[in-house]
C-alpha cells in the first residue's frame, strides 16, 4: 500500500505534497482498518502518522518513507517486527528532507530487527551508521544512495558484524576522509559488493572501501565513473573473490585487469562488458589460462570484440578444450 499527497499523477517537486496532517489523518484511517498490514510506503508523513502505523499494525514488515526528517523517525519506534526499511531523504529538485545521525539513531534504536535497510539522499557520519551497526544486529544488506554523509563513515561499517552485502548506488563519492589504510579494519561476515553510477576518482577512498570489504566473494561495478587502472588496482586486496563483474568501465585496460585477477586465486566468474579499452588482442597467455579454468565467462568488452581470434597461438579454445565450455556470448 502507498500513501501519499496525490491521487493522480507523479509527484512532481515537494510543493505538490499535501500537509502532514493530512497525511497523518489518512495513515490513522488506515491503520485502523488494516491492522495486520504488511507493507506501507509513505509520503510526507510526520511523527503522529507513523506513530499511528506503528502502534496499531503490528505485523508491519516493511516500510518506505520518503520527504520524512529526523523527528518524524520518532514513529516508527514501535514497528518491533520491522525487516525493511527504505529511508529517502533529500531528492535534488524534488524534496529536501534532512536525515541526519539524529535521525539514523532513532531508527535503529527502535528497529532493531532491521534485515535489509535502505539509504537514500540521507546526511549523517560514523556516529549515525555505528548506531545502525551496534543496534540493528540482524542487519544483513545495506544500500546506501546519492548519500551526503560527511567524512570518515566507511569505517563504521564495522560495527554491522552480520552484514552481507553493501551497495553503494549514485554516490557522487564514497568517502572524502576515510582515514589511514593502516587504522581500518574489515567486515568479516561480507560477501557482496555492489557499485552502480558511483564516483570513484578518489582513489584514497576507494581503497579504503576494498579495505574494509576484502572479504567479499562477489564484486560487481556498474557504470562507475573515474574507475581507472590506478584506482582499480587496489582491489587486489579482494583476494578471496569468486566474482567479479565489470560493465561499462572504460577506463580500464587489459593489462591492469590482468594484475588484479591473477591475484585472486578462488576466481570462478568473470562478466566484462561495455569496457571499450579491454582488448582481445591483448589477452595473455597467462590471462587466457585462467580464462579457461573459469566455471563462467561472459566477454564482450566493445562491440568488435572476438575472443577466439584473439586467443591465436595461445592454445586455448582448441577443439575438445575446456575453454569454451564456460564462454557466454
């Protein structure tokens, strides 16, 4: 179910929006009528509304909030049985509610069976995701969007001791100050990593993210901007990978690739797509050797690629050879 400021049509920028009250009359309306709701996304909402949802639907599951500030996260207090949460703050040029470590302290002071949380256009600090670490235990997944949290959060992720899968998507940077590669740690229980559109220039940053996830099985980069080789490299940390998925990378090279998952010893599949500056022709016999132990390989680099005549003369891809057995295309 869906509440929000409009029966008709999109929500166009926060003017459209209807008062809180209102909202609240009509999340009173429903709470009432459908006590063992499951799922609820609302819009606008203030404390009173949630307050109602929360107190009165007890089996509520899963929840999206958005244009909803940090007094408003005072609501949802009472959802005991809350697993999913998706929190959207400050949408450029549509709304601009501010979500700060306030406002993270109180939801994961009164959601602490949170499984799968969501944050979109939300502020905050390490003070805010160590409180979501140190309360929300069961965390599992964490998705992080077009976040504006200031510098140095990426090291409390150590604190969501169950996590298993990070997404950072729409990141117009992952950590302006990270702090010192020597005073952090990693996630142990970590398998996934996920980056789609995020800005990855900052290659303190980004080394300090492979840091704290080198635990992970799979890695997957998705249109990241400023992934070049110098920056990618410090992936080889990632030593315990069986995945690695690379799709519209352009900036990196063959060679750079190469280094980094000849370093990776439990290597099982490999997805490299849209990277225009991967070439066949400089594929390597050691680069083609361990194509050809890959449980999965998916390669179209750019649109001209051919892997077959690009592995000429290395042996690989032979009649009855293992090599295309794996090989998607």
């Amino acid at each position: 179910m869906v509440v929000h400021s409009r029966t008709f049509g999109a929500i166009n920028k926060e003017s459209d929006l209807l008062s809180s009250d209102l909202i609240d009359n009509g999340l009173e309306l429903i709470s009432k009528w459908y006590p063992n709701l499951r799922r609820i996304a609302v819009f606008g909402s203030s404390e009173n509304g949630l307050l109602c949802v929360s107190s009165k639907c007890k089996m509520l599951q899963e929840l999206e909030l958005h244009c909803c500030g940090d007094m408003s996260l005072k609501g949802i207090s009472g959802c005991r049985n809350l697993q999913v949460l998706k929190l959207i703050g400050c949408v450029d040029g549509f709304f601009n509610s501010m979500v700060s470590d306030i406002g993270l302290t109180i939801l994961a002071q009164g959601c602490r069976r949170l499984v799968k949380l969501e944050l979109c256009g939300c502020e905050g600090s390490y003070d805010g995701i160590k409180a979501i670490g140190q309360c929300c235990q069961m965390l599992e997944e964490l998705t992080i969007r077009d976040h504006r949290m200031d510098g140095g959060w990426l090291a409390a992720l150590l604190f969501c001791e169950n996590l298993k899968t990070l997404r950072l998507q729409s990141c117009k940077s992952i950590d302006s100050s990270p702090g010192l590669p020597e005073h952090l740690g990693s996630c142990p229980t970590l398998e996934e990593l996920h980056l789609q559109q995020c800005q990855m220039r900052d290659k303190q940053a980004v080394k300090a993210l492979f840091l704290i996830c080198k635990t992970v099985r799979e890695i997957v980069l998705q249109n990241c901007w400023g992934l070049e080789d110098e920056v990618f490299a410090t992936a080889t940390v990632c030593r315990r990978a069986r995945l690695l998925s690379l799709e519209g990378c352009s900036l990196l090279t063959t060679g750079c690739l190469e280094s980094v998952i000849l370093n990776w010893k439990e290597l099982e599949r490999l997805t490299v797509i849209s990277c225009n500056n991967i070439k066949d022709s400089e594929i390597t016999p050691d680069l083609a050797t361990l194509f050809s132990v890959l449980k999965e390989l998916k390669w179209r680099p750019d649109s001209k690629s051919l892997l077959s005549a690009g592995l000429a003369g290395t042996g690989v891809g032979n009649k009855g050879g293992r090599f295309f057995k794996g090989l998607k295309v």
